[in-house]
C-alpha cells in the first residue's frame, strides 16, 4: 500500500510539472493540427479561383508548351514538378528560383493554360504544417522542442492512465475538483490509444527520432527497402512517398539524344491520376513519377497499396527502375500507413473525425488540468504535489523512466538532464546547511 501511495505521488508530481511546462506546446499543436487537418476544405473555398477556375485563353497547348510559356513567363524559375490531381483540381506546376531557391506554384486549367500564381511557403497549408512542426520558427532547437513535447505527452498518458484507474476506485465526487479530475480521468482513459498513435504516427517527421526511424529502416530489407534503393538521409523531392522520399534516384544515360518531351512521356504512362511528374535537373537526371500515400498536397493522398515511384530516362523515355508498396519493408509499410493516418485521409471522413476529436480531448485534458490545478492551488504558492522518498517507489519510477528514454532518446537525455539539476540543487542545499 505505501508504495502504491509513494508511487502515485512521484507520478503526480512529474506529471504535474511536465503538464505544466508543455502545455503551451500541446494547445498550439493541437489547434495548428485541426487546422491542417481541415487544409483540403479551406484551401479549396480560399483558393477556388486557382484550383478550379479557367484562364481566358482557350486554346489548348501541349505539357511541354505550357512548360516552355510558363518559364518564360516567370525569369529565374524552372519547373520542378507537374501535379496532376485526381479530382477537378487544376494541373499544378511546381517552379523554383535558380538564384534564391523559393518556390511558387502555377495552376493550369484544362487547356494548359496558366490561371494564376501563389507563394509556396505562404499557403494555408503550408503555413499550418510550419506551424505544427516548427512553430513557424524553424531551426533545430525548436524541432527537438516540438519532438520531446510529443515524447513528454506519452509520458502524460502513461502517467495518467495509471492515476487514473487508482482514482476511480478510490475517489468520491465531493466538489467540482473532483468532477474535474473525473472527466480529466474519463477523457484521458476513453482516448488514451488514438492520443498514442496520434503521437507514434507524427515521429517519422520529427527532428531527431525521424532520422532514427530512418536509419533503422534502411537497415534491413526485411524492415526497409532492398539494397538498390538505399538512401542518403535527405531528399529534395518532398512529393515521394515517404518510404522513398530519402532514397538515391537512378542516373539517365547522358546521349546526344534531344531530352524526351513531356507529352511522350505522358503518353507512355499507364497510370490513373493523381500523381507527381519530377523533372529531372540535370543532364544525367531522370523522369520521376509517384503516387504518394502521404504527400500533404490537397487532392493528391491515394491509399498506401497504391503507392508507386517509377523512374524514366529522360532521353529514351524507357522505365529503369519501379518501387511500388509491395517492395517495401515491415517498417515502411506500417509508416505507408500511418502518416496518412495521422494527416486524417487514411480512411476517409471517419479518420478526420477521429484525428479531431483526439485533438480536441487533449484540449479538454489541458483544460480540466488546469482548473483542477487551480481549484487546489494555495494563493501564491505553485501547489506542486509533495516529493517522496520511498526507496522502492523512487527505483521503481527510475526503472519506468529508463524504459521510456531507451524508446525515446530525446525524452531520456531531457529527464538525465532534469536528474542532474535536480541532484545539483540538492548537493548546493546540502553546502549551505553546512555553512
């Protein structure tokens, strides 16, 4: 009993403070991923004219002379990319500047026929997806800051899903803390596994486990992909599926071949909409065409088995190499399908449902912590939960903790660092009662 009781003290008092110092992180999160959740309805009502209109030109021009006009049209900018969607949308072509490297998107209506222009960087969606990872700050301080509120935040369901189940059996409903605490306790239990595949799906994103996961599945076949398509660790071409997004793209040829027109090489693919045509960017470079289950592009998600790269010499127009789904190893597979899932396009409707209402209760969790909080807090003191110093539940809580930095290396270099302060400032305790 005493230390089930030390237990939940160390428990509440870790979470207390964790809870504290990165709720500020969980809510801008929070609303920043419902806002990229819902990027497919805004961005279609606020872009309407861009996506779905038409220019007031009506003759019809080839890809490639609408390539050629558009370039001309925008000095310094060379296509990258052309996006076909699967829908309505207008055909999008991607540019970036050969001198200051920003980008700028171009939509064609159904002639090939440019009907307008947008910033890259300066798109609901963009700025959304910015927020969310960096905080619109960028810089990797603030992308580790991100992450470890993500591994803190498993940290927080661990910790409350063990409070919570003593709580129940052992807490009445006497005042309105404790009818806080109880739907703290009932949000927390009812959405403790979709809040931990919220969390698990975003780490391939992240900053440092990311790479991590990377490197694992890069490994080993058996996890990854096969040897031939080993990856250096970044990529470019940010409309690849993510199994391949890092992989080293195949060399053409180089001939005295003219470089095969963009027409041919739609003529020759036998592929349904939507996918990514990347251009090659040098004179060894190739034809690059994806289906990409979690691009983050509105209108462009496909399901992860449809996932396909293919890569075509950019002279002779002949296929070199095709990764699809079935290539893929354990791990890449189940990322395949987990970042759709947690950008809620996995399954329709119902995943962007679930992906708000999992927002939302870290919401309501973040609020009824804090009025509880609040509700016992002593005027001008903190109101932290007292320490304890129960042997055996300090060891077993340490044992916890160890477990959870193996898994998440981010979280355990931050929790060594909180135990040095911590012994730091007890030593400096100790001098000055000598003193």
């Amino acid at each position: 009993m005493k230390l089930n009781r030390s237990l939940h003290y160390i428990f509440w008092r870790w979470h207390f403070y964790a809870g504290l110092f990165i709720t500020p992180l969980l809510i801008t999160l929070s609303l920043s991923g419902i806002g990229y959740l819902f990027r497919e309805e805004v961005e279609n009502f606020i872009y309407k004219d861009l996506y779905f209109g038409n220019s007031e030109q009506t003759e019809s021009l080839s890809m490639s002379e609408s390539v050629s006009l558009t370039e001309k049209k925008y000095p310094h900018y060379t296509v990258t990319k052309i996006i076909h969607f699967k829908d309505e949308h207008n055909t999008r072509l991607t540019m970036k500047n050969e001198h200051t490297g920003d980008q700028k998107y171009v939509y064609l209506d159904n002639h090939n026929q440019i009907v307008g222009d947008q910033n890259a960087n300066e798109t609901f969606a963009s700025i959304m997806r910015e927020l969310h990872s960096s905080l619109l700050v960028g810089g990797t301080i603030v992308n580790y800051l991100v992450e470890l509120a993500a591994c803190w935040t498993i940290f927080l369901i661990v910790t409350g899903l063990y409070m919570s189940i003593k709580r129940f059996k052992n807490t009445p409903i006497a005042n309105a803390r404790e009818r806080s605490k109880r739907l703290h306790s009932i949000i927390g239990i009812v959405f403790t596994i979709p809040l931990v595949l919220l969390v698990l799906t975003g780490l391939p994103w992240s900053a440092f486990m990311g790479k991590q996961i990377y490197n694992i599945t890069t490994s080993s076949e058996s996890l990854g992909y096969p040897k031939l398509y080993m990856a250096p660790p970044e990529s470019q071409f940010k409309e690849l599926p993510w199994a391949t997004r890092q992989e080293t793209l195949p060399q053409s040829d180089f001939t005295e071949q003219s470089t095969l027109l963009i027409d041919e090489l739609e003529k020759k693919l036998n592929i349904e909409k939507p996918y990514v045509i990347s251009l090659p960017n040098n004179s060894k470079g190739v034809f690059t065409v994806s289906k990409s289950s979690g691009s983050g592009i509105t209108g462009m998600h496909v399901s992860p088995n449809e996932e396909i790269t293919a890569y075509f010499d950019q002279y002779s127009g002949e296929l070199i190499s095709k990764i699809d789904y079935r290539d893929y190893g354990l791990f890449a597979q189940w990322f395949s399908y987990g970042i759709p899932l947690h950008e809620g396009h996995l399954f329709g409707w119902p995943n962007k449902i679930l992906c708000l209402l999992t927002a939302l209760s870290l919401l309501f969790l973040i609020y009824f912590g804090v009025k509880m909080w609040l509700a016992r807090k002593p005027q001008g003191k903190l109101g932290a939960p007292p320490k304890q110093k129960d042997k055996k539940s300090l060891f077993v809580f340490i044992l916890i903790m160890i477990v959870l930095g193996i898994v998440m290396p981010l979280f355990g270099f931050s929790v060594l660092i909180i135990f040095i302060v911590e012994f730091s400032l007890y030593l400096y305790s100790k001098i000055r009662v000598k003193k």
